[in-house]
C-alpha cells in the first residue's frame, strides 16, 4: 500500500523514485530509525543520488506544512492535534525545533505533544509555547483517561468513535 501511495505521488509530480534526494518521516508514534535499503523497499525503488532520511518531529511538520502553503507573512503557527510526538523520541530526530529563550514549555519526560506555537518572522521559526503531558497511564491524570488526553484533538478523536467506530474518523 505504501510504495503504491509514493507511486502516486511520485506520478503526479513527474518524477521518479531515482529522482527522491531525500526523505522525512514524522509520526505520532513511537519509531526507530530505518536502515535506507529497507525504507526504498518499503517504498517501491531506490533513489540515485541519496542525500539522507530526516526524522522531524510531529509538530514541527504540521507548522513547516502550513508555511509551505501560506503566504509567508509573520505570525503564529499553532498546531492543536491532540498526538504528537513522543517526548522519548525526541533523541531519535535528527531534525529539531529551534526554541525561542522565552518559550513557555509545560512538557512531561513521558510526555506527547498535544498543543505546539511558534514565531515565524517571515523567513525563520521558533517554538514559543509546547504542552506536552504525560500519557503514562499510572499518572493520577490518567488513571480514567482511556488512553485520552486533555486535548482538543483528543475530543476530536473521541466524538469520530462515537459517531463512527473509528478514531481516525474525524473529518
């Protein structure tokens, strides 16, 4: 299914899996890093001229997504999805959040992201604000939470179950 969806794509824009000089993985998950002869199998083919694999963190994709199609004016990009990444993954990235020395962070070592802000000034970005609490489930917080934390994006996710089965739903 995978390499199917990257032939899409790939087909789409006109190029092909020898033209990839780069790949970014971002999940809400936990991951491991992936040896490149296993992620071009996963993906269907091998690039020619590999430049390297780039592990971003969850929230930081969304805010670099949404620049990628706004206008590029100065302003706040907030990123409220209720599953970002993991705070153990963080030593994993090898692509990282620049903070800015006034950030306002309330983050749990066994935290996950669930609301992120940052600066754009027009060309650099900065994270001004993360909220990332604990999803471990013998924290008081949690001992009734279902594996939901105090999020909107996790009301989100709640409301696809109710009304679909399914928490990826939503939409």
């Amino acid at each position: 299914m995978v390499s199917e969806c990257v032939e899409y794509c790939l087909n789409q824009a006109g190029i092909r899996h020898a033209d990839i000089q780069s790949i970014a993985i971002s999940t809400p998950w936990g991951f491991n890093q992936i040896e490149d002869n296993w992620l071009f199998d996963y993906i269907g083919g091998a690039p020619n001229d590999y430049r390297g694999t780039y592990y971003v963190p969850h929230h930081f994709s969304h805010m670099e997504y949404i620049l990628h199609y706004s206008n590029l004016l100065p302003g706040i990009v907030l990123i409220v999805d209720g599953s970002g990444s993991l705070e153990r993954d963080r030593q994993k990235f090898n692509i990282s959040e620049d903070p800015s020395p006034e950030c306002i962070s309330h983050v749990h070592m066994m935290g996950k992201e669930t609301v992120s802000a940052y600066w754009f000034d027009g060309n650099d970005t900065s994270l001004v604000y993360r909220f990332s609490p604990s999803v471990a489930s013998f924290e008081k917080c949690n001992l009734n939470s279902n594996g939901l934390l105090q999020s909107i994006g996790h009301y989100w996710r709640w409301a696809s179950n109710y009304c679909f089965g399914l928490h990826s739903e939503a939409g």
